[in-house]
C-alpha cells in the first residue's frame, strides 16, 4: 500500500483583486509514494511545489481530490485530529522554517514532542540527538534570530526529525545550506529511507540533492511534468 497518495489534488487561491478568479496553484495532480521512497519534487519558481507539499503534509486543504495519508483521507479529519496526525507522523520542514522566535533552539526541536505529552528528559535527549545530527548542538541554547539562516534551517530539519516521523516532507530543505551542509543533510536524509525505511519527499532546486533521490517528480503549472518512477514503465507510443 502506498503510504502517501494524492487523487486529482487541486488548490486554486482566491486573489485579492475581485477582477481575477484566482490562482491555479496545483491543477489535478495524481500521485502514489511508497513507504521507503526517497522522492525529488523539482520544477520552476511557482509551478506549485510548496502549494502540493502543504497539501500532501495536511497544513493546507485542497480545494478539490483528496489526500490519503497511510490509508487515511485528511479531508475526513477534524483541525486537531490533523494535527495529531500531522504531529506524529509527519516531519515538516518549511521553506521559511517556522521556528518560533520566543523559543531557543533545542526548545523548537522539542516542541513536537512536548506538545505530545513525553516527558520532559526524553524530549531534551531526542531533541539533542537531532540537532548534533545537524551539526547544531552547538547552538542548542541560541534563539532563532540569534542564528543565521542555514542554522536556523538546520534547525528547521532537527525538528522535522525528532518525532522520527514515518513521512518526512521537506520544502528546499538545502536552500540556505553551503555544499558540505548541502551534502550532510542529503546523507542524513538517504539514512533515514535506508537504515529506518522513513519516507522522505524533498522539494529542491538544487540537481545535486534531487541526484540523492531514488525518484524525481517534475512540476510545471501545478501539474506533474515527469514522473522518473512512471516514465521508465511507460512505454513510448511508436507511430
Ligand atoms: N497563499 C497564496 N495566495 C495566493 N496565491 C498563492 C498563495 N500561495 C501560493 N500562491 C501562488 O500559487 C503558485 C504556486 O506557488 P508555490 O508556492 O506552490 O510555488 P513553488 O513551486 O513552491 O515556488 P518556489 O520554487 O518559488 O518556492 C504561485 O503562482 C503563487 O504565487
Ligand atoms: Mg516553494
């Protein structure tokens, strides 16, 4: 079974301007990831990759198809049953990394798993264990303005992780990172399919990290451009 399935996904945004009927953002867009997929989503600056991510991760709620997470239809959820399901068993990485600014570091990392009830010492462990696999644990005790931006997005990651969520949907989770961090993180990513069988879908512009990927999705106007998986079983139409 397929552990994140999209059908027919759309997301048109209502615009500001009442002249305009909106922004197609995601046109109807069919997708089957397995547990243990290793996934590239690539495509240009607004062809709608973050718009399907959110959708994919439950943070937004399409305007037509519907998303099964492990079975379940998100549509069907509540908001906090979502965000149970949200919390733990999914990790999302941001594109702006969504650290609370109040927090220190190893407190955002925690976050997930305080809000979930776990006691106070695990919660510090595990949040201590992702931010070194980081390379943050330096700045454990930092808050998020006192960091720069490719610390504050490997926060972002350590976050994402500490749950050990079964699904890690990641938004260029690479973009502020120089190419050694780059390279890092991707490891660490290939390391969670490979050794724990977590499924990581990454947004990325970078063809370096999406190279890392087992399968490359393309997006182009909200819709799905090329599909590495599909296209080799695809055969071509001969005329
Ligand atoms: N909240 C919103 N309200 C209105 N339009 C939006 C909203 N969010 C996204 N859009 C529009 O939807 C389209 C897709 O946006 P999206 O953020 O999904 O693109 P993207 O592929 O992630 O781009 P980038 O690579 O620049 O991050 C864009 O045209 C964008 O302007
Ligand atoms: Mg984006």
């Amino acid at each position: 079974m397929s552990i994140l399935r999209a059908e027919q996904l759309q997301k048109t945004f209502a615009t500001g301007s009442a002249a305009r009927s909106g922004v197609a953002a995601v046109r109807g867009i069919d997708l089957e990831i397995d547990a243990g997929q290793f996934v590239a989503i690539t495509g240009a600056s607004g062809s709608g990759k973050s718009t399907l991510l959110h959708m994919l991760g439950g943070i937004t709620r399409p305007t037509a198809g519907r998303v099964l997470l492990e079975g379940i239809d998100l549509a069907g959820l509540d908001d906090d049953a979502l965000a149970v399901v949200r919390r733990r068993r999914i990790g999302f990485v941001f594109q702006r990394y969504n650290l609370l600014p109040e927090l220190s570091l190893v407190e955002n990392v925690a976050l997930p798993l305080v809000l979930d009830g776990v006691a106070d010492l695990r919660c510090r462990d595990a949040a201590a264990a992702a931010l070194a696999a980081v390379g943050m644990e330096h700045r454990a005790s930092h808050r998020p303005d006192e960091l720069s931006g490719g610390e504050q997005q490997r926060g972002a990651i350590a976050r994402a992780l500490v749950t050990r969520p079964a699904i890690v949907l990641a938004d260029e989770p690479t973009g502020a990172l120089d190419s050694d961090n780059s390279r890092r993180v991707v490891e660490l990513l290939a390391e969670l399919v490979a050794e724990r069988g977590q499924t990581v879908v990454l947004v990325t512009h970078d063809a370096g990290v999406a190279a890392g990927a087992s399968r490359t999705i393309r997006i182009s106007d909200g819709l799905v451009a090329s599909d590495s998986a599909r296209s080799a079983a695809v055969p071509v139409p001969t005329r």
